[in-house]
C-alpha cells in the first residue's frame, strides 16, 4: 500500500481538524536549506493514533490551517530536534507552538547522552532500528519516490510511542516539570534569534569600533534586503568573512575594494559599486550618532575562565550522579556567566545555571564551591560518580 501523501487543500484542512480532534500530533518536516532566502519546505509529515500521513507544501495555497493548529493551546505537537520545525511556524504564523514537546529534549534528560539522532532514540527507547538512507534528497524534486516517502514517514511514525514512554518515566522520576520548561525555553530562544538583527548574526560584531559597528549595520541590512529580493541563500550574497573585511577597511571606491581577495569574482563585482555606496552612507554619519559598542556576552577574564573549568567539574558530577546530559544541563559560557555573576555580588541577571530545575540540582554545589565551603577527591573505581564532593568549614585563622 502506497503511503498516504495529501496534495489538495480541502485533504489538508481535513487533516487539521482531525488533528485538533485528537489533541496531539508528532510532526517533522523536510526542507532544503540552501536554495534560498530561508530554508524551503518540501514535505510534511503528521502521525496521530489513527493516522500517519505526509502533506506536499507545493501542491497547496496555504498552509496557515496548519500553523493555526501548531499555536493553539490545546493541541500538543511532539518532535525530534524541531528547531527548523519552531522557525517554520514562526514565519508562518508569527507565534511559537504553545504546546510543543521534543523527544530529543526529553531524552537528554533521561540519560547522559545529548543531542541523539531520532534513530538512536527508536533504538534506545523501544528497542527498533529503522533505515536512513534519504538524508541527502532533494526534498524539492518532484515526483517524491516510494523510497522517499517511507523515510519520510519513519521520521514520525514512532515519535508518539516514544513520547509516550518518556513522558511516564519523567512523570516518576519528578523530571517532567524540567522537560516542560526546556521545551517552553528552546521556542522562546527560537523566537529570540527570529527577532535578531542581521548584523547581530555575524561572529565578532563585540571587537568592532563604533563606526565599524555602523558600517556593519548597514551593510548587513542591504545584504539581507538584496538576499531576499533575489530569494539567496545571505551568505551567497556576500560571505561573512569578507563583508567583516570591507567594514575593516571601509573602501569608498569599487577599485579599493578589489584589493580584497575573492571579491573580483563576478558575483561580487557586480554588487561592489552598491556596497561602496553603502559604506559612504555609514562614514557621513556623525560621531554623536554612531551606535554604541556592543559588549560581548562571553567577555571574561581568564581567572574567570579557569574557575568556570572548575565548576564544570562538579556540574559533571552532578550530572554523572542524575544520570542527565551535562550538554542540555549547562555549557562553558553558562558555567562562567555564573562565575562573573557571583564574583560581581550578583546584581545583574540571574545565570542559567542558578534558575529553575537548573537552580535546583546544581545550585548549591556551585555557590559551594565558589565559598570554598566544598572539596574534592577522586571516587574509588567501582563509585557511581568520578568524584566525591564533600562539604566543610574553611580553617579561620586565629589572632593572639
């Protein structure tokens, strides 16, 4: 039996009422990301108890029906690593998912390793193996083979199985709360790097002057606006790399600006002559109107960077203890985002690490550590963990 592929839009507004119906839904998408503007989506794909079906996106008007369901508050939408699935919706739609669930998430918190490939999870969680040998198609090719197709479906016809399970283990286990709010955080972060400005994206924007800042601005605005206009890829328009150069240099005729290598291909020529333009616009404006210089979130001493080496050893250790990844618990920058903060008397923003189910499992340890309330010794061999932390009472020194 040919697998279940909707192409016309009142099969797919069936659907969605089907799917609301039900309540819950897992949900994956195929797209190609490097053909255009934004990634183009090229299939669907939508499993409930009843139903395991892929929609055509080319084949319809619209797909809002869809987005409309995806943000409503009482439909629960369950993915593997659905960021791109997050981005879509929001340019969709302009709202993140209300009730969006991520196996991936989820299964970092039930074990060490993270991120795990949706078919690592099947495996681990239920005990199947299924085939990937689609991960390079052309999503955007018609027709779509059987091949295709069966791939396609794969990718969420256990998801809610899956789901299912972890859900019940987190539910004992006292964790489901901190799947809910990692869940909650990953949309919001999403909806954050939406909302960026496009010079906000590029690496290294923090060591730049404030007129290079200016420079930047601009000349990252025109590239987005040229990128969409011509539906390409940003980067395609102009690396990253060379448009830091031009800032750097700030050449005010096409022949300076040559003197760049790689910008004589013909690609970047032709585009030269507007650039130079642009970075005129940005030297002419006032030095009371420059914006001002962008503080770098990872700026830290390196004394800073060498106590954040030693509380990851204990967020190590805790983790190892819980049984949950270090790598969805906390990173290095979070981990000296919590050393600037305490060092500094904590009158800034409460870290990461310091809130929340974070707060709550780790916490302490750091604050401990930090006090030098806390020390450590290597666990014998056969121990749980790798380290014992022990606390106590740093010696006083005593006056006569």
């Amino acid at each position: 039996m040919a697998p279940e592929l909707i192409e016309h839009q009142d099969d797919f507004l069936e659907l969605c009422d089907h799917i609301r119906s039900c309540g819950l839904v897992a949900f994956d998408t195929e797209f190609v990301s490097d053909a255009g503007y934004r990634s183009e989506l090229g299939l669907l794909q939508f499993a409930t108890h009843d139903r395991c079906v892929a929609v055509d996106p080319l084949a319809l008007s619209s797909l809002r029906a869809w987005w409309d369901v995806m943000t409503d508050d009482t439909t629960t939408v369950v993915v593997h690593g659905g960021q791109a699935e997050i981005h879509f919706c929001i340019q969709g739609s302009g709202l993140v998912p209300r009730r969006l669930v991520d196996i991936q998430i989820a299964e970092g918190l039930r074990g060490r390793s993270y991120p795990m490939s949706y078919n690592a999870i099947v495996e681990r969680v239920l005990g199947r193996t299924i085939v990937s040998n689609q991960t390079r198609s052309d999503w955007l090719r018609r027709p779509l083979s059987r091949e295709q197709m069966q791939y396609a479906l794969d990718d969420v016809s256990h998801v809610l199985e899956i789901w299912k399970r972890q859900s019940e283990w987190l539910a004992r286990e006292g964790r489901l709360d901190w799947a809910t709010a990692e869940f909650d955080r990953m949309c919001d972060d999403i909806l954050a790097d939406e909302r960026l400005a496009p010079w906000e994206r590029i690496s290294g924007v923090h060591r730049l002057s404030r007129r290079e800042l200016a420079v930047l601005q601009k000349l990252a605005l025109w590239r987005e606006t040229e990128a969409e206009s011509r539906n390409r890829p940003v980067r395609k328009v102009m690396r990253d790399d060379l448009l830091m150069d031009l800032v750097k240099r700030r050449p005010l005729t096409v022949q300076q600006a040559l003197a760049t290598r790689d910008l004589n291909r013909a690609e970047y020529r032709k585009v030269l002559p507007e650039m130079v333009d642009v970075i005129a616009d940005a030297v002419r404006i006032p030095d009371d109107q420059l914006p001002p210089r962008i503080r770098h979130r990872d700026e830290s001493s390196a004394d800073d960077q060498v106590i954040a080496k030693l509380l990851g050893l204990a967020l190590g250790n805790v983790c190892a203890e819980r049984d949950i990844s270090q790598a969805l618990v906390g990173t290095t920058r979070d981990l000296t985002e919590v050393v600037r903060a305490i060092r500094g008397g904590e009158r800034g923003a409460t870290p990461r690490l310091l809130q929340g189910w974070r707060g709550d499992i780790c916490g302490d340890l750091l604050r401990k550590v930090l006090d030098g309330r806390v020390r450590f010794r290597v666990a014998p061999g056969n121990a749980a963990t790798p380290l014992i932390f022990e606390e106590h009472q740093p010696e006083r020194k005593t006056t006569r």
